[in-house]
C-alpha cells in the first residue's frame, strides 16, 4: 500500500467531526474543494431531511465515491474563491445543504454552505 493510500485509508475512518476539520485545514491549505460530477451536472445527496451536495479535501477522497452508481463521475476542484464567490450564495438560494467529507457508509457532517465558508474565512480583529 503506497503512503497515499495508507494516509487516505486513515483520513476515512475518522470520524465525521474529525474528517471535517482536517477538511477545512487542508482547504484553506490548498484553497481548492472538491466535489463530484457527471454529464448532468454535480453529484447530489439526498438525507431525510436535506438535498446535499458532497464536498471533499482532494481529488483523491472524492474520487473513492465514484464508484457503482457514480462511477461515471470526475472529481471537480472548485477554487475556495470561486466557493465563496459564487457557491455558497447559489447553495443557499436553492436550500441545498453541504455533505462534509462523506466516506462510503458515513455521509458525513452536513452542514448549511455559510457554516463551511464561515470556517474557512479567516477571522478578522476590529
């Protein structure tokens, strides 16, 4: 198993808390999320209550979703600009909730996209 592997293999079986903040460092060290795509546009989760849209760290832990019903999917960099700029308003506007880091039987923490971007700007001193 090479160090990548071995290191993602540790990222997945964190917890859905821990998985978030290590994706929320590794955004603002890399100033890219990920999420998933296919012809029709990006992957959409559905929880009971909540229509999501599954966000990542890295290419990698984006591209362990794309299998059975996704394998058709790319992974998609969404500069953290371009997130806050245009997806975090867009998310809103259309009730649409964030899936922090799902892993294959864990979805995840899912949050409102202004909880993600709030974590991720840094906080200014008056």
């Amino acid at each position: 198993m090479s160090d990548t592997a071995k290191k993602l293999a540790e990222i997945t079986a964190m917890t859905p808390e821990a998985r978030y903040d290590y994706m929320v460092e590794q955004i603002k060290a890399d100033k890219t999320l990920w999420t998933l795509q296919d012809q029709d546009g990006c992957v959409m989760l559905t929880t009971e209550e909540e229509d999501c849209i599954p966000m990542w760290p890295n290419e990698e832990s984006a591209a362990l979703w794309a299998v059975d019903e996704w394998k058709d999917c790319q992974p998609l960099a969404i500069p953290l600009n371009e997130w806050q700029e245009r997806w975090v308003s867009g998310m809103e506007d259309d009730d649409l909730f964030v899936a922090v880091f799902p892993v294959q039987d864990d979805l995840g923490v899912v949050i409102p996209p202004y909880e993600l971007d709030q974590r991720l700007t840094p906080k200014t001193r008056h």
